[in-house]
C-alpha cells in the first residue's frame, strides 16, 4: 500500500507522526552516526544513490533524514509505512520540516559523533538542531566523486560496529519500533535468524515470531506471545474459551489501550496465552464496544 505524501499537510498525517514518535524511542549503535538524504527509490538501499553510499557506511550507523517521516535509522528501512511512502523531493523544505526533522537528529544523535553528507534542507535540519557536526558533502551533490571520497576519509577516524552487533540491534529496533517503549526486550540476546526472505526468529530453537520482510514487521508465534505477556505489552484479557480464530468484543475484560488496528497482540485467559493475532480494533473500542470483532488469530492454543 503506498502512502501518498505530495504536500507540506503530508506532515500530519497520522502514519507519519505516528512514525515520528516512535522515532523519539529509537537509539543509536557504536560511537558514530552517519547522516545521508533520503531517495525516491523504497527501501533505500535500492537506490543507486545508497548503494554508493553503503560501500563505505555500511559498517557504521546509518540514519536517513527525510520528510515527512524525519528520520530513519537503516535497520527499519523496510518498515511499513517508511517503505511505501511517495514523495517529492524537491530539496526545499519549509521551516516545519526543518524543525520535524532536525528535532529528531538532535535526540538521535545525542552524545555521538555525526557525519553528515548532506545538501539543501537536509543539512539545514542539521544546522539548525546540531551543535558539533562533521559535513563532507562537496556543490550540495551527495553523490559527486569528492563527497564520497571525504566521506571515505572521514570514516577512516571512526569505530566500526561488528555484524553481529548489527543484527541484534536491528532485531530490537524494530521491536521497540512496533511494540513500543519496552518494545526490544522482546528479543532476547541469544536470538538467531533463519530463511532467505522472511526471517523466523529463534531463540533456544522455539520460534518467536515471523519477520515480514514485505512490511518489515514481526508476526507473533505462541511463545513470542509469553514473552509479550510478560512485558505486558499488546495484552488483551478474554473471560472465555477460544473455540474460533476469530475474537469478539463482548468476550473482553481487559486490552492495552497502546493498541491500534493490525497491531499484533496476544490473548490472555487466566494468565495462559491462549492465541496471538493482529487487532481489528483499538483497545479501547475492545473494552468498550458490546459488538464487533476485536482480533482476527493466527495461531491459538490446541487444547
């Protein structure tokens, strides 16, 4: 599904200020933060401008600036809506996306190194929010043979994160992307991948949950959905025995009010995880509704 961000309104559409404040929670990995302009081509890294840049950032901590969105650090590239979104890009921001987007660098970036390669309204957000930064961009062209090379230098001074290290933090960055603050716990520190597209998500061989690679989110498997209970994140209480895959409202004690529709959430009855699934309703409305479907499952306890 594409999302459609064709004027300076676009700032304020809920996907993106939803995003926008589920950026607020996102931390960096290693000592350095690389600052690159975004490119029309979804997920970034398809683009010819990034696949330029990625020879020589790849090692380091990578964070997209961009607007309407602000920012994206590389490991939620894929992420929906930060892969589907279409917007111009002109290059000439409006002083609200400058602040949008340099509010967001400033908390992401703090007590880092910050090397930016940027031009135009990218490096103003910079300017405008950053006190200490290093710019290597040469005629406001990103990708001219003398920006890379400075950018190649300059990284020559810099620590390098491992792959591992980089796997993790991408695993738990999306976690707390989609489960919110508390959100990485969700993936413990001994998780493995496997597949070549989707990634099961392992840990001591149980699978946890399912990586999506189309919309860059998790799909919950039944343990995944203990861990969650445990966090007590994306909980929905139910006062009866799950017969169908299908959750109705006036079946439901409790829900977590942080739940938006296609959240994933798990079901609870007596503290036993009886199913996870993806909400049709807010929490909210399950709690307070006498009607309707509340989740649809996709896997539930065999009794």
């Amino acid at each position: 599904m594409k999302v459609i961000c064709s004027s300076e309104e676009s700032l304020y559409r809920p996907e993106a200020v939803r995003w926008r404040q589920r950026m607020e929670l996102m931390k960096p990995l290693g000592d350095t933060v690389v600052l690159l302009p975004c490119s029309m081509k979804k997920p970034y890294s398809n683009s010819k401008s990034h696949q330029k840049f990625r020879k020589l950032t790849r090692s380091f901590q990578e964070l997209i600036v961009t607007s309407p969105f602000g920012i994206c650090p590389r490991e939620l590239e894929n992420t929906f809506p930060i892969q589907s979104y279409d917007v111009s890009t002109t290059g000439s921001w409006s002083s609200d996306e400058i602040e949008e987007s340099g509010r967001l660098i400033a908390k992401y970036c703090e007590g880092k190194k910050v090397v930016a390669n940027l031009a135009g309204g990218y490096l103003e957000s910079c300017e405008a929010y950053l006190d200490d930064f290093v710019n290597v961009c040469v005629d406001e062209r990103p990708t001219a043979p003398d920006s890379l090379y400075n950018l190649r230098m300059e990284l020559k001074n810099h620590q390098r994160v491992n792959r591992r290290d980089k796997t993790l933090h991408e695993l738990k960055s999306i976690a707390r992307y989609q489960f919110g603050e508390g959100g990485e716990d969700f993936i413990p520190d001994n998780v493995k991948t496997k597949g070549m597209y989707h990634k099961r998500i392992l840990s001591n061989g149980t699978q946890l949950a399912l990586l999506n690679k189309d919309y860059g989110l998790f799909r919950l498997n039944l343990p995944g959905g203990e861990i969650l209970k445990d966090l007590g994140i994306h909980v929905v209480n139910i006062d009866f025995d799950l017969q169908t895959n299908t959750v109705f409202a006036p079946g439901i004690e409790k829900a977590d009010l942080n739940i938006i529709p296609n959240d994933e959430v798990v079901i609870v009855r007596d503290d036993t995880v009886v199913g996870v699934g993806k909400a049709v309703m807010t929490g909210r409305e399950m709690e307070e509704c006498d009607n309707g479907i509340a989740v649809k499952l996709k896997h539930r306890l065999k009794k």
